[in-house]
C-alpha cells in the first residue's frame, strides 16, 4: 500500500463517513420527541421513525453488497452520500406540508444512503495503509464513529428542543388556528439541520469522486447462499442476538426523553432530558475504548454474559425508582452495551470459513431489531405506561446472557455445512 501521506487524505475522508452517519443516526432519538409533539403522534407512531431507518438496512443490505461487487466501493460510497442528501432534502417539503409519512419516506432514503456507507467504510480502511496496523485504524475509526454518536443527540436537541418549553396546559387551551400555527412553527424547526446535512452529504460526496480511492479486490471465494448460513446454529442464534442487542439500544435512547420527563424530575426540560442520551452514548464511547483492551485479556463471553446481566439490573433498578436515580442507571446501560456488538459479530461468524461474507451479510441485516423492539415498546407505553414498556430490552439483554452462556456453542444444524 501507499505511504502514510498519500494515504491520510483518503484515510480522513472515510473515517468522516463513520462520524456523519452515526451523528446523523442518533438524531433520531432527538426527531422522535420532536415529532411525536409536531404531528401529535402516540408513542407507537413516534417509533416508526426507527422502522423506518433500520427497516432501511434490513432490506438493502444485500442488494447494496452486489451493487458494490458489480461497481465498486468508490461508486458505493458515492452513491451512499448522494442518497442519503436526497433523503435529507426531503425534510425541507415534509415540514413544509406537516406531513407524517414523508418524515419516514425522507428516513428511509437517508438510511439507505447509509447502507452503503456502512458496507463500504470498514473495507477502506482496512486496506488504507499499513496491513499490520489495519486493526489500528479500525479501532480509531470506531472511536470516531462514537463521537459522532456521542455528539448527535447533543447538536439535534439544540435544534428541534427547547430551554424553555410551552407547557401541555397552554397548547391544549389554543384555538384550532393557534394550534395549527404552533405545530406548523415546531415542523419547521428540522429544515436548518437537515438541509446542513443534505450539503455535507453532497459536499463529501464530490469529495470522494474527485479524490483518488485504492480499488479493493475479492478473494475470489464463495460467499455461499443466505440458505447455506442458516445451517449454522451458532450464526442464526448470534444474528438474533444482535437483533436483540440493537433493538433494546435503540429501544432504549428512542425512549431515554419520554422516560427521563415521567420519572418525576422537576423542571426538567426535553433538551435538558436529551443530556442523558449523549451521556450513554458517552458511556457507550469510553466502554469501547475500555473494552478494547479488555478484549485482549478476558474471556469475551464471559464478559458478554456479564454485561447483558448488568444490563438487566441497571433497567430493573431503573423501572422500580424514580428520579435522577431511575434515568442515570437506565443511563449507564450504556456502558455495559458498549462491547456487545463485536463480540456478538465474533461469536457468530466464527468458523464459517468460505460462508463467512454472507454470515456477515446476515448479521448486518440482523440489525432490523432497531426497527422492531421500539414499536413494540411504543405500544406497550401507550397501553401501560413508559415504565413497563422497559421490560422488552430486558427481556433482550436476558437472551443475550443464554447466548454467552450457551447459545455460541449450539452444534451445526447441518454438520457437512462446515466441510
């Protein structure tokens, strides 16, 4: 590969990919008290905003990997940038009509766009660079990843919450106009964001093409069936447990405002509640950069086991206090989810030799728990209540702990599948 400095401009330019995609990702969980209140939406409906974006990855992950084969990174990168501004843009005409669907219509192109992102970034910088230190680069790129999840919630509230909020009592106490105006004004607050994120995506996106990217190229091997992966046991019971992990993360930040205003903290405003989301996702940051050389040295399972247990007593915890203890245990979740993904990915892919890539291509689609568990806790909140609604990414984080425990060493349901 080429020398450090004809690599670091390249090097750059992907790593900000990770950065935008996942601060943009993360606003969501600042766009979903957002939009509940702008379109006056239940809980259920609010979490659409989550189908929407993970049902995104579930759907395009493969047709995007053979996109990718036939046309290559670059163009996938390019094509990831460019759609996801198309879905940015279309936040400006789906405020301007206050119209629910093409909120989610705008998500879904985003998301889209990101699925390329997301299949073409790790291969970049694997190979951008010195081989031995690939390992290296990839683990700075997930810590820039992180900061860009750490600091979205923190730049959306600024945007779409206020210090100041206009109590319930009063806006039920407008006039049909005086209502329609308010909740016309609280729509337009996303075009300022949106529209910046648009011309990011473009600008990085002209950046990409004109700049010069080393071409990958395959093994060679087969990647085999999706139906030859599942003989696996060990790989479908992971996916699900990635689904699980995901769903009960984003079930939990999608939530982290509504539940934080209903535990009885006095005065406590949407953006101050949103403080909570940036400091798990913090917490979820420092437990990467822990984890890493936790990694090294300790048994993963037994510390996948260990965090899904303390998961599930941080949100028990959690769902029977009130107040500043309640929010910041369901907050420090976030530590403990931090090293579950890649342990989960290891596990799961684990001795599937030339199955591997379409193993991998499950486990990304496994990610379709992000589009499901918030829905589902949305309807128990609006039958329940928030708290109980609490009891699925507990459920969750149990399966995780029969996965560490048992579950990675379920047997080939096919045993010639491994020969």
């Amino acid at each position: 590969m080429k020398n450090g400095k004809n690599v670091l401009i390249p090097l750059l330019v992907v790593m900000s990919l990770m950065f935008i995609w996942n601060l943009s990702r993360n606003i969501n969980d600042i766009l979903i008290p957002h939009l509940k209140r702008a379109c006056q939406l239940t809980d259920f409906q609010s979490s659409l905003i989550q189908s929407a974006f993970f049902g995104a990855y579930f759907l395009l992950a493969l047709p995007v990997g053979k996109f990718i084969n036939k046309y290559g990174y670059k163009a996938g990168m390019v094509t990831g940038l460019l759609t996801a501004a198309i879905g940015a843009f279309m936040f400006f005409p789906a405020a301007s009509v206050r119209y629910y669907p093409l909120f989610l219509g705008a998500l879904f192109i985003m998301a889209a766009g990101f699925t390329f992102l997301e299949v073409t970034a790790t291969p970049y910088i694997s190979v951008l660079g010195n081989p031995d230190r690939a390992s290296s680069r990839l683990s700075l790129a997930s810590a820039v990843g992180s900061l860009g999840a750490t600091l979205g919630p923190y730049i959306g509230s600024r945007f779409l919450l206020h210090a100041v909020e206009v109590p319930p009592q009063t806006v039920a106490q407008f006039d049909p106009a005086q209502l329609n105006a308010y909740l016309n004004s609280e729509a337009q607050l996303v075009k300022v964001p949106y529209l910046s994120l648009g011309v990011l995506f473009v600008a990085i996106g002209l950046l990409v093409f004109f700049i010069k990217l080393p071409k990958i190229e395959g093994d060679g091997k087969s990647a085999g069936s999706l139906r030859s992966v599942l003989k696996f046991g060990h790989t479908v019971l992971g996916a699900l447990g990635v689904f699980c992990y995901l769903g009960a993360e984003v079930g939990i930040v999608s939530f982290m405002i509504r539940y934080a205003k209903a535990s009885g903290i006095a005065g406590l405003t949407e953006q101050s509640a949103a403080l909570f989301i940036t400091f798990y996702m913090a917490l979820v940051l420092i437990g990467r950069l822990a984890g890493a050389f936790a990694l090294r040295n300790m048994n993963a399972t037994k510390i996948l086991a260990f965090c899904s247990a303390a998961a599930i007593v941080l949100i028990g915890i959690s769902i029977f206090s009130g107040g500043y203890v309640s929010v910041y245990a369901l907050s420090l979740v976030g530590l403990f989810t931090s090293v579950m993904y890649p342990i989960l990915f290891t596990l799961s892919i684990k001795n599937l030799g030339v199955y591997t890539k379409t193993g991998s291509s499950l486990i990304i689609m496994s990610i379709v728990g992000g589009a499901i568990v918030p829905p589902l806790m949305g309807l128990l909140s609006d039958a329940f209540g928030i708290k109980p609604a609490f009891i699925i990414p507990a459920i969750c984080y149990a399966y995780l702990v029969f996965y560490a425990r048992s579950g990675y060493r379920v047997l080939n349901i096919d045993r010639e599948a491994a020969l």
